[in-house]
C-alpha cells in the first residue's frame, strides 16, 4: 500500500516557531509528528510513502535521510495540495493513495479507511467527522454533496485523510498551484463520486496554532486524548527526556513537556512544551507557551 504526506505548507499560525522548523517536525511527546504518523502507517503495511517538503525543507531532508520505504519531494515552489499531488505521480503507483496533512494529529484508523476505499471502489474518499470549527461540507447518502454548504442543514468537517485513485490526480495541471479541494469541487460538477468514510468516533485535532498544538499536549498529559502506541511509554503529567539537563530546584505545576534542554536553578514551569536545546535562565517563570530554540534570543 502507498501513501503520501503533505508537509510542504508555511505554517504562518505558528510563527515564529516556524522559522525554525516547519511544522510537520515539531515534536509531540519529544518526538517529530513527521516521524511518528510515517511509523504509524509503516507499521500498518504502507511500504510506500511520499512527503512533500518546501519550506524549511532541508529540516526535513535531513530527518528523513535513508529512512526505507520514503520518498522525499522537494518543491522548490509552493504548489498547493493539488500541485503537489500531482507532482507525486511520477513517484506512485498504480494503486490507491492515502493521502495525510502532515500537521495532523488523529485516531482515524488509516487501515479501515483504506479498506472502506478499496470496497467502495469509488475515485476519492474523504474521512468526515462532525467538528464545529471547521464543518463546512455538506454530505448526502455517504457522499460529499458540496464543499462549500452555507445553508442550514448537517454539515461535516474533512480532516485532511483521503484516499485517492492515481488516474484522478492525471486530470490536474502539471507545474501549477492548485488546490486538491477545488479539484474535488469540479469532480461534483461533473457528477462524479465523492465517497465518506466517517470518523466521528475518532479523536482528531490539526496543529494550526500555539494554543492547539499546547492543547494537545495538555490532552495527551492529562489522558484526555489517547497516546500513539508509537510514541512509547510516556510519563505523566511531566514528561520529561532523559537527556534534560534540570537543576534540584526546579518547579513544575499542572502539566509539562520537556525535550533536551538546560534549565537553570529557581524556573517555574508550567503548561509548556520545551525543545531540544532549549537554556532557560535562572529563576525563570514561564507558562502557556512553546519555548523553541530561539527563546531569549534578540
């Protein structure tokens, strides 16, 4: 089976943590989602698997160096999600894609999904769930109906999981931005079929901003949102590295998550996420934050 992993997108929500790392390499748990979602579907039986990178892409060059089985796409443009999918073609197969956002973080069973694809024998399918923040999609009888539903009836939220025939993605402009959604809008027109795999009992969030990617820690910290059996055995609620480096005076309240990083005597910490090599001066009191590896700089 084969898949694909859009990672190539600017995460502007995120800066200025984005400036040094893109948003697909930062970590949950200590650990790079990147990392963690291409290991999950690896250990599922995906043996196939394109990422797509443009900003930052280097970062993620190297964190995918000789890893088997993964295929790295650079862009030296942005190209969108259609662009960027089609730009894959030449890398594919002549099966059905699974395609993931890369800034994802979800319970979705990407075997079932896949599945219900193959049976359905339809040319996409789109996991939907009911998520108020984004429910914009209108479905009908187990079909997407319309992307842009403004109306008073049901509506359901992609999730950014689809699987995709190969043959639909010939069909988009080669070189070209675009968008895999307005691609979808124009399969409608022409009435063609837009399958639902619903994902309604499923945990799911996107790291779209500071306060969902610390939501998301405090839920994993706290056994709100169930840990990736990928991740390890994860301490709670202080989640600490080995490698950290914390003096005996340390305080810590509510929740914590901290990578390889040098702590002085006297901090105060809490509700934050800490990378690697991160140094947090003597008597620092620091809370709901992100502290990557610019922290204290100018």
């Amino acid at each position: 089976m084969q898949a694909m992993i859009l990672a190539a997108g600017l995460g502007s929500r995120l800066l200025p943590h984005t400036l040094i790392r893109p948003k697909p390499l930062f970590p949950i748990l200590n650990q790079p989602l990147l990392l963690l979602t291409i290991k999950r579907l690896q250990l599922l039986g995906f043996d196939h698997i394109v990422v797509n990178c443009h900003h930052l892409r280097n970062h993620i060059v190297d964190a995918l160096d000789g890893m088997q089985g993964v295929i790295v796409q650079e862009e030296e443009v942005i190209l969108g999600t259609g662009g960027g999918l089609r730009t894959a073609l030449r890398h594919l197969r002549d099966e059905p894609l699974l395609v993931s956002n890369g800034d994802i973080y979800h319970t979705v069973d990407f075997l079932a999904m896949y599945r219900h694809h193959v049976a359905a024998s339809n040319p996409v399918t789109l996991a939907m769930h009911y998520h108020p923040r984004f429910n914009n999609v209108l479905v009908e009888d187990g079909r997407i109906a319309s992307f842009d539903n403004r109306v008073d009836y049901p509506q359901l939220a992609f999730t950014g999981l689809h699987v995709i025939e190969p043959s639909v993605l010939q069909e988009i402009k080669e070189n070209t931005f675009s968008c895999i959604i307005d691609h979808y809008r124009k399969m409608l027109l022409e009435r063609r079929v837009i399958g639902c795999y619903p994902a309604d009992d499923c945990f799911w969030t996107d790291m779209g901003t500071v306060d969902d990617y610390l939501a998301l820690h405090q839920g994993l910290l706290n056994d709100t949102i169930p840990c990736w059996q990928e991740i390890g055995q994860v301490r709670k609620p202080y989640y600490i590295a080995q490698r950290a480096k914390l003096p005996a005076q340390i305080e810590l309240n509510d929740w914590a998550c901290i990578g390889e990083a040098h702590i002085e005597n006297g901090t105060h910490l809490e509700r934050v996420v800490v990378w690697d090599d991160v140094s947090i001066l003597r008597g620092s009191q620091l809370g709901d934050m992100i502290i990557s590896s610019d922290y204290g700089k100018k």
